[in-house]
C-alpha cells in the first residue's frame, strides 16, 4: 500500500503533490496520511476528495483517509461537510468529529454537485450568506452578490454540460494578513469528468493540429472563449467569470488533464501556465477574490 502523507498546509499551492504520489500508484491501493495537517481550505478539501476518487477509481474500493490529529482541523472539515461528502470515497481510519455548526465565514460548505437542482440549491444557499460577507467584510456594493453568485452558477454549471460526471464545489472568506493583508473569499470546484481536452476535442482539435493537448484546449477555453457548441454566443461561462474575477484583482485558475492556467493578479506569484502536471482525468477550477479597496479602483 502507497502511504500519502498530506503536506502540513494543503491548499491550491500544495495539493499538486498528493496528485503526483497517487498518479504514481498505478493500482490505487494508497492510505493518505492526514495526521500531521495542521490547516486546510476548501482547495484541500475538495481536492483530497478528487485524489481519493482517483485512486478508487484505479482500485475499485475506497482509498483509506486518516484524519488529522489535531482537533481544530479535523472539528474544522466536520463542519465544513467534508467527512459526509468522503463516505463514498473514503475508508476513513477511526471515528471523525460530528459535525456541528459552522463560523459565519462559512459560505458553502462542501457540496456535491450531480444535477441542475444542486445548482439552484447552492445559489440559494449562498445568497443568503454572501451579501454580509461581500459588503460587510470585503468592502464589495450589494450588485456584487449578484455577480458572485453567477459566477458560482457557472463553474457548477460547468461541471454537469461539460464534464458530464459528478463533482464537488466549497466556499468559504478568511483574513489573509500575513499573506495579502486583506480579507479573501475562496471558492473551489473540482469534476471527475473528462477535462477541458476532452469535452472540446469533438469541435476544435482539427482545428490546432499537432498543437492540440491539454494546455491549448485551456487556453482555447480560457483566453480565446472556444467552447464544445457549434453555434458563437453559448458556453461563454469560463471567459465571463475569468473577465469578472479579474475586475475585482482575484486570481482564477483551472487545472485540467496535466495542466494549469491561470490569470494572476500582481499579489500572486504561480506561472499562467504550467504544463506536464500529473495526469488528472477531470478539472479544478481556483478563485480567491480580495476584499474591495480603494487602489483597486
């Protein structure tokens, strides 16, 4: 059995690891080693659960998960929903914490998405909780809630027309001081689909020749707005959200077969694209959106 050890901060800039351990484990059978994570956002979380939905796809049976140790973290997944949302892809080693309520920071926890009702759901659910977190604590007009929660309808969206297989989105707002010195919102999306490559072959890989692979079809997605309809005007999701995270200074980036790209704003340092990553079968899609301030205008 392969033994994972999670990195003790698993986030977006950490999780590529995990995927290339269980990439190198052809037969899936792998134990991820929780015990020593000390924080995790809902990147990690919703990540982890695309790692060990990777590695029982290879194996057939669930990949065996130990929970952290320390009680802030692991009471801290609890209440963001992550345990329930592993019973079907985790054995989880002992007995984690019942979940119990969740900080006012929370604004999604953890939730499946499979149909267009889990779509309508999470709007909802987030609505209601977005407009104090935007305009209370992050400084945005009341419009924005609209525009956030459009953003949230796409990349689920995207998850049920284009990946065509089940996945998982998570939200929550943190204080960045030592990192950014502001407050963040970060949202997480993740499909065991078929991944950009897959779902535009069809349309457009005629078109790039030789070029085509995992990189061009996101760039062809995320700069050039190319999407797997045969008729302009439908599918401008990807490009819509890219251009509006970038008018509030975000950072959005999509991980897609062995893949990333992503639009970096000036407080972030990852490359805008990054090629020869583990292979992933499906997509994750990255937003964090700063708290509003004046410079920005």
């Amino acid at each position: 059995m392969k033994v994972v050890a999670l990195p003790t901060s698993l986030d977006f800039k950490t999780y590529e690891q995990v995927f290339e351990e269980v990439a190198a484990t052809p037969d899936g059978n792998v134990l991820f080693d929780g015990r020593h994570l000390r924080f995790v956002d809902p990147n990690g979380m919703v990540n982890l659960l695309a790692a060990g939905s990777l590695a029982r796809s290879r194996k057939g049976e669930p990949a065996r998960l130990e929970f952290p140790e320390q009680s802030e973290v692991a009471g801290y997944m609890a209440r963001m929903g992550f345990f329930r949302a592993a019973e079907n892809v985790f054995e989880v080693v002992g007995h984690p914490p019942r979940r119990s309520e969740g900080p006012s920071d929370v604004l999604l926890e953890i939730t499946p998405i499979t149909e267009n009702s889990d779509v309508h759901e999470v709007v909802d659910r987030v609505q209601k909780r977005a407009g104090a977190i935007l305009t209370r604590r992050l400084n945005y007009p009341p419009t924005a809630v609209v525009q956030f929660s459009v953003i949230l309808s796409e990349v689920c969206q995207n998850i049920l027309e284009h990946a065509e297989a089940p996945g998982w989105v998570a939200a929550q707002s943190y204080n960045w001081t030592q990192r950014l010195g502001r407050q963040v919102v970060v949202i997480s999306v993740a499909d065991m689909g078929r991944g950009f490559q897959g779902s535009l072959s069809d349309e457009h890989s005629a078109r790039f020749g030789d070029r085509w692979g995992d990189a061009t079809a996101l760039e062809a997605a995320f700069i050039h707005g190319l999407t797997r309809f045969p008729d302009s005007g439908r599918g401008q999701g990807i490009q819509q959200i890219r251009k509006q995270v970038r008018r509030w200074g975000g950072l959005i980036s999509i991980r897609s077969g062995t893949a990333r790209i992503a639009d970096v704003p000036e407080w972030e340092d990852v490359p805008p694209l990054t090629e020869g990553l583990a292979a992933f079968p499906g997509s994750q899609i990255n937003i964090i959106i700063p708290e509003h301030s004046t410079s920005d205008e």
